[in-house]
C-alpha cells in the first residue's frame, strides 16, 4: 500500500469516526417525492465516494441500516424502491485566532495565532431508481477530534446518523 493511499485510507477514516455530538447536520429533498410510497432500499456504490478501510464502510452502511429500519424501510439485495449510498471526505480549513491584551479597548498588544484544522464530511444520498433521480441527501459536518475507542466512534456515528435522519421521511407542508 503506497504511502499516499494509506494517508488517503487514514483520513477518511478520521472523517467517520470524528462525527460526535455537535455537529453540523443538513439535508434536502425532491418536494415532488412521496416519501411514505418507498417501502425497501439496498446500498448503491458512488464512484470514488466510498472509504477504502472496510471496517468503516461496515460501520457506515451498519449505522444508516439502523436510522432506516427505525424509519421503516427494510433492506434487500435486489430490486429496491431506493439506492442509498454515501461519499466521505476529509478538508482543511484555515483558523485564526486573534486576541489582545492591554489596558483598555483598543489598546495594548494583539495577537495572531493560525492553525488549519481537519474538517470530515459524510454525505448521505437516496436514489429513485424508477426515475433515475437523487430524491434525498443528508449532509453531516464535524471538525475532527477521533478517540483512539472504537467503540465510542461508533456510538458518535450512530448519534450523528440518528440526527441526520431526525426528519426522515420529510413532512412536505400544503
């Protein structure tokens, strides 16, 4: 394994399992779609979206499948009413961190501290395969801070999954 895939390997897998409590979640839908008509899923490969250590695709697909049974749909090998599948990514942001001393506003000394941060993203989409149509997408955002226990980053992907599914199926208002 070359050093960049390894780094690349390493990278996503900070992404998923840094996704703790806190973070930013979004989504957005197809308002024409009738959400309650989709009964079954099953996962779809999204080129280059997928991380390359099986283990975190394993607790990705595992922590969706249980956000989606809770929802009421059921998992199948073949012919699903939905395609689910998901992208990881992994970017670095620029902080600046400015703060001053002195004895009164405006005055004194000031100073700067720049750091760039790791910012993991796990994007969440759902396919109408009739329609050959994205229908849903689910965005998850955190800065990356992973504990060394396996354990514990699970329960924070389940927490961020359970979050971003908070609204699943959408309410479309009349």
């Amino acid at each position: 394994m070359t050093l960049t895939l390894r780094a690349t390997t390493a990278l996503a897998f900070l992404c998923v399992v840094a996704v703790a409590w806190g973070q930013d979640v979004h989504y957005n839908y197809d308002r024409a779609t009738n959400f309650a008509a989709y009964k079954t899923y099953q996962w779809a490969d999204i080129q280059g979206g997928a991380v390359t250590d099986q283990l975190v695709d394993q607790n990705i697909k595992r922590a969706v499948d249980e956000q989606l049974a809770l929802k009421g749909l059921t998992k199948v090998e073949k012919g699903a009413d939905l395609y689910v599948g998901y992208q990881a990514a992994v970017n670095e942001e620029r902080r600046v961190d400015v703060w001053g001393t002195g004895p009164r506003w405006g005055g004194g000394m000031a100073q700067a501290e720049t750091r760039t941060i790791k910012v993991g993203q796990l994007v969440i989409n759902m396919y109408d395969p009739a329609r050959k149509q994205l229908i849903w997408r689910g965005v998850a955002t955190k800065t990356l801070e992973p504990s060394k226990d396996p354990d514990k980053n699970y329960r924070n992907l389940q927490k961020a999954m359970a979050k971003l599914f908070k609204n699943y199926p959408p309410q479309t208002k009349k």
